[in-house]
C-alpha cells in the first residue's frame, strides 16, 4: 500500500471490467438461471390462464378497461362475484408456489454468483460451496434486510433510512462468503463516509444494464407482442424476457458487491485487518 492519500477506483468502471473478465464464468450461469426464471414465469403464466377468472373475463370482453358494466347489470355482477370466489384459492396457491420458487431461485443464483466472482477476486483464498456455507450467508443476507425494517414505520423520511441502512450493508454478501463474523457491522464500517457513492454507482451501472436489455430486445419483442400480449408465444417470450433481465441483475450486482468490497478494502487498510492469503489488486 502507497504511503498517503488512496485514489478512489471508479466502481462503475471496475464492475464492467469485471464482468467482461469473468464473462466466460458467468454467461453459463445466466443460461442456466434465466432458463430457470423463464420456465416459473411461463409456468405462472398458464396456470393463471386456465382459471376461472380468466376463462369468464374472456367470455366476457366488454369488461375489461370497463368495470362500470357490472354495476349495471346485477346478475353479471353476481356471476363475477362466484368466479373470483372460486378462483381466490387457486390464485393464492400459484402465487405462493411462484413467490417461493423465485426466492428459492434468486437465493441459490446469488450465491453462486458471489462465489464465483468472491474466487476471482481473491485467487488465493479457497473458498468452498457447501450447504453449511451456503445457509450462513443466506442468513446474513437475509438479517440485513430485516434490521433496518423498522425504519419503514416513519412516513416518508423512513424510506430513507432504510435506503441508507441497506446501502451500508452492500458487503455483508462478500464477507458472509468469508464467514469473518461481525458481517453487518464490518459492512457498515468499511461503507461508512461511501454510501453516496455506492448508491450512485450502483444506481449508474442498473441504469446501463436496463438500457442495453431493452435495446437489444426491443425489436424482437415488438414482433412477438404484436400478435397480442395473451399468445403463447408472447408468454414464452416474456418469460424468457424476464428470466434473463433477472438472471443478469444477480450476476450485476453480485460483481459489483464483490468490486465494492475488494476496492474498499483496498481504501480501508487502516480500518479492518484484510482476509489471510489474500492478494488484493486492483
């Protein structure tokens, strides 16, 4: 480490790096996971075609975009009332199964991503997939979601509370992967004086993504969605649309937790005692 003053890396610029880095690494991951991701959404898709609800609002067109109509004729308001009756229960359950998978889903790709890019960071620390290691770090996630929650309770500023609590802990995936112990309150420390900046370049490097992901389906989806947005082959296409916006967002901010947490430690030297047999350059 250079005597004096640390210049900051950029870690918009870092995170792209490390992504085309490791892109031979991840690109099969993303296969696999928005296959996955599509599969649930089309899965979801068709199950809630073949309700009852659906089936009545397609015997009955006139009502969609206008409800006023069931106030006008009370036997049609009836009928209504006994389908969404009957199709509640069923709604519920493939919402819940769909909610469960995807946070199953979500919860095994984002820590395999950490993984990974954990691995290319620090080449020599060895670093295992294990059940054990996997269930410590989902709960470490888990918990610094959860502690700041209470500042919800508070109209409006609470919002942004809760906002900077979760900012300053971006690290505590990376760290729960080293299992240091004090996750959170490592997290918070090494972020604290940094937590504008992981917001904005974090806001910047989604924002990039988003934009490329709609550029390069646009064309393709304006082709299949003319055919109307209730085609199957509209479903399978935003299905597999979605699985891969959500497959990629894993893998971004995965890779940029990981550059965040290896750039400031780098910037933090004085601050905590780095992980052993670690080479951390930038």
């Amino acid at each position: 480490m250079v005597d004096g003053a640390i210049k900051k890396t950029s870690l918009f610029k870092e995170t792209f790096v490390t992504l085309k880095a490791t892109a031979s690494e991840w690109w099969p991951w993303m296969l696999v996971f928005g296959l996955f991701f599509g599969i649930l959404q089309v899965e979801f898709s068709w199950l809630s075609a073949r309700s009852p609800f659906m089936q009545f609002m397609h015997q009955h067109p006139e009502l969609q975009g206008h409800p006023e109509v069931l106030k006008k004729n009370k036997e049609l308001m009836q009928q209504y009332m006994t389908v969404v009756g009957a199709s509640l229960p069923d709604f519920l359950g493939y919402m819940s199964l769909y909610v469960l998978g995807t946070l199953v889903l979500e919860a095994v790709a984002f820590y395999i991503m950490t993984v990974m890019q954990m691995r290319f960071a620090f080449p020599a620390t060895t670093i295992e997939y294990s059940v054990r290691n996997f269930f410590y770090w989902f709960g470490k996630v888990l918990w610094k979601y959860i502690r700041p929650v209470l500042w919800v309770l508070l109209p409006i500023i609470g919002m942004f509370f809760y906002l900077r609590s979760t900012i300053h802990y971006t690290l505590v995936g990376p760290l729960a992967i080293l299992r240091k112990g004090d996750e959170l309150k490592t997290s918070w420390a090494m972020a604290e004086g940094n937590w504008w900046r992981i917001f904005g370049n974090e806001f910047a490097v989604i924002l990039c993504l988003m934009l490329i992901v709609i550029c390069v389906s646009l064309v393709p989806g304006v082709l299949v969605l003319a055919g109307g947005t209730e085609s199957k082959a509209a479903q399978i296409f935003m299905g597999i649309w979605q699985g891969a916006f959500v497959s990629l967002g894993v893998i971004t901010s995965t890779t940029y937790a990981t550059v965040a947490y290896r750039v400031l430690l780098v910037e933090n030297q004085s601050k905590m005692t780095p992980p052993t047999q670690e080479e951390v350059v930038l």
